[in-house]
C-alpha cells in the first residue's frame, strides 16, 4: 500500500507543479494585455485629437469610440487581474481565471512520501 501512497503523492506533486506553472503563464498574460489595451486606448486617443484638426468630426468621434472601448477592456482585465491574485494560493487563482483544480492539491503535497 505504501507504493500506491508515493505514486499518488509524485503525481499529485506534478500537478501542482503544472498548476503553478499555469498561474505564472496565466498572471504573464494578464500584464500583457493589460498594457496592450491601455497602449491601444492611448493610441486611439491621440488619433481622436489629431483628426480634430485634420479631419471630419465622425473620424474623431469613432476614435474616442474605440479608446474608450479599450480602456474599458483594460479596466475589466485590471478588475479580474486584482481579484485572481487577492487568493491565497495557486488552486484559488486558477478557479477564478476558470481553470478547474483541485483543493486538497497542496494538503497532499505538504505530506513527506
């Protein structure tokens, strides 16, 4: 019985191993789009001042259109960024980003084999 118990703590060990490299993977991809909506919204934005001056108002218009639009989306991702990290572990981070794990995960881990 005692190799069933090693088995079952080694894979239950690469899983959690699996588990936090999914979290870093996951928290990396959250700063990325962070930044590239809030790069786009800011984008859109100096596009909605220049064509003020050098083109019509609808131009203008559907440029602060799409900044907004970005910066809602940034908004958004920042929101569920912040409450993701507010956990207390890796198990609690990926069920909220929607990646089902389980809890007794690290319990198991703590053990020696």
């Amino acid at each position: 019985m005692e190799l069933v118990d090693r088995v079952k703590w080694f894979r239950d060990r690469a899983a959690r191993d699996r588990a936090r490299e999914e979290k870093e993977i996951l928290e990396a991809e959250f700063n990325r789009t962070i930044k590239s909506f809030t790069k786009m919204s800011n984008v859109w934005t100096a596009l909605a001042t220049k064509n003020v001056t050098t083109t019509s108002h609808s131009n203008a218009a559907y440029a602060h259109k799409q900044a907004a639009l970005y910066h809602t989306l940034a908004e958004d991702c920042k929101e569920t960024y912040d409450k993701a990290k507010s956990g207390s572990n890796v198990s609690s981070f990926l069920v909220i980003i929607g990646i089902p794990t389980t809890a007794v995960l690290d319990r198991r881990l703590q053990q020696d084999p």
